[in-house]
C-alpha cells in the first residue's frame, strides 16, 4: 500500500471501503522546500504485542459497528479529532463495507503481515498499515494513531478488501495454424531392447 497521508488537517480523515470523500486533499509542500528540510517518520517504540493489541482493538471495534449499525463506541474510542465524526458520519462511510456484510472477525486469530512497520510521522502520529491473509477475501488497512493520555486512541481508518492470493492469467490461445503438443514425452528406448516407433499423428 503507498497511500500517504497528509500531515496537516487530518482531523476529519476517515476512510470506508469504497468511500473517499472524507479524504481531504495533503497540502502541497511550497516550491521553494527542499527534501531536506521535510522531517523523516521514525520508527515507532512499540513492541509486536502491542501492535496486535491496536489493530485487532480498532478492527474489531470497527466490525461490531458494522454488524449493528451502532459507530458510537467506535468514535468514543478514538481521538479527539477522529471524534470529530458524527456517528451518523461513520455510518455513512462504512455503509458499503456494512451493506456487504464484510465479516472482520478473523482479525482476533489471524496474524497481520505488515507491509508498513509502525513508525512516528512528524506531526506525532502513529502510522501502521498492512492486511490479514484471510480467506476468501484479503483485508488491506491502514491506521493512524493519535496520543491521548499516555494512550494511542484511532484517528484514521483505511480499509480495502482484496484477493487473497494473486490470481493466475489466462492460458494463452493457441496460434491459427499449429497444432498443441503435449508436454509428455514418450521415454527413451531402453539399451537392447526393441525400440517402439511412435504413433503417427491423424491430424496434418
């Protein structure tokens, strides 16, 4: 996943499934900035039990609203500026991923792989993102935490529910013209003994 978040004005960010319109647009770094005066993320100290703790807490958080309609609990477990939804707003965002029924329950024995380690982006946020290998369906997310009281509380949710395994392509068609052969060989003749002529092909 490389979707990047903007370090300014992410109060209000909350991603659905399908849904982008709480997205707000990153501000653009001004022309004159040079790369090396834009702070890098660092890795965040936090240790795997942890990790799992943010994201099974926040996905099943998110799973149970889903199943009954009800986001209150799931804004008065973020930050104050994830809280900045309505309710009503968060219903609206994840009406799709509710509407399919997306089951999130295989988050509490499943082990995420991380393909975005925890890390401090320069505004203080926490950043993780990475997906559960479930099957059918493969859960991509992303998260941001925000400090709280000593506590890292949600402040953004991505979430995209994919393939769990890459899908093959097509066989190619065979040319106009030429015949398919198969793979299989007939075996050499053995020392000595009488050798057996193949078969000749019906088709020309």
């Amino acid at each position: 996943m490389t979707l990047r978040w903007g370090i300014a004005g992410l109060g209000l960010l909350i991603l659905g499934a399908v849904t982008t319109s709480a997205q707000q647009t990153p501000p653009q770094p001004h022309p004159s900035a040079s790369p090396q005066q834009q702070p890098a993320p660092k890795p965040a100290n936090i240790d795997r039990n942890g990790v799992l703790m943010l994201i099974r807490s926040t996905l099943l958080a998110l799973d149970q609203a889903n199943r009954t309609g009800n986001y209150t609990v799931l804004r008065d477990l973020g930050a104050p500026g994830f809280q900045a939804n309505t309710a009503a707003r968060l219903a609206e965002i994840f009406a799709k991923q509710r509407g399919d029924k997306l089951d999130l329950s295989g988050v509490a024995v499943i082990d995420p792989q991380l393909s975005l380690l925890p890390q401090i982006e320069p505004n203080g946020l926490l950043h993780m993102a990475g997906f559960f290998p479930s099957v059918p369906s493969q859960v991509n997310f992303e998260l941001l935490f925000a400090p709280v009281d000593g506590q890292w509380r949600v402040f953004g949710v991505s979430l995209l529910v994919g393939q769990s395994a890459p899908v093959a392509p097509a066989a190619p068609e065979a040319p106009a013209g030429k015949a398919v052969i198969s793979q299989k060989q007939a075996a050499p003749p053995k020392p000595g003994g009488p050798s057996k002529q193949p078969a000749a092909s019906a088709t020309q």
